[in-house]
C-alpha cells in the first residue's frame, strides 16, 4: 500500500480511498479521479468537490458562521 497525499492506494484504482479525516468525493463519469477534502469541509455550503458531492445529504438548519 502506498499512501499520497491523503490517498491509499492498494494497486487497483477502484480499491483507492481517502485517509483518515478525510471525506472522499463521488466519483462521476465526467471526473474519475479520487478527490478528497478535510471533513470539516463537509456540508459547509461552500462546494469543495467537483460536482458539489460534500454537499449533498447534509442537513438544512445549518447556521455556517452564525450562531443558531
């Protein structure tokens, strides 16, 4: 296994993943490559993935930077 820039890889790209931390973007046709971003980049409203995908799923009552 070989460890780059927060990835792991095991030989066979469909076996790569993110470090521990880390939350791992959907792949989609048009962009295949293993991204991955700081957790805390998650459901911020500020889309770090291509195709948005750390946004999706989170919930709606998020107060980013205001005190709810």
């Amino acid at each position: 296994m070989k460890e780059d820039r927060g990835k792991a890889a095991f030989g066979d790209t469909s076996l790569q993943m993110c470090a521990e931390g880390l939350f791992q973007c959907s792949r989609n046709t048009s962009y295949d490559e293993l991204v991955c971003i700081p957790s805390i980049a998650r459901c911020n409203g500020i889309p770090d993935c291509p195709g948005s995908s750390d946004e999706f799923g989170c919930e709606e009552n998020q107060c980013h930077g205001n005190f709810q």
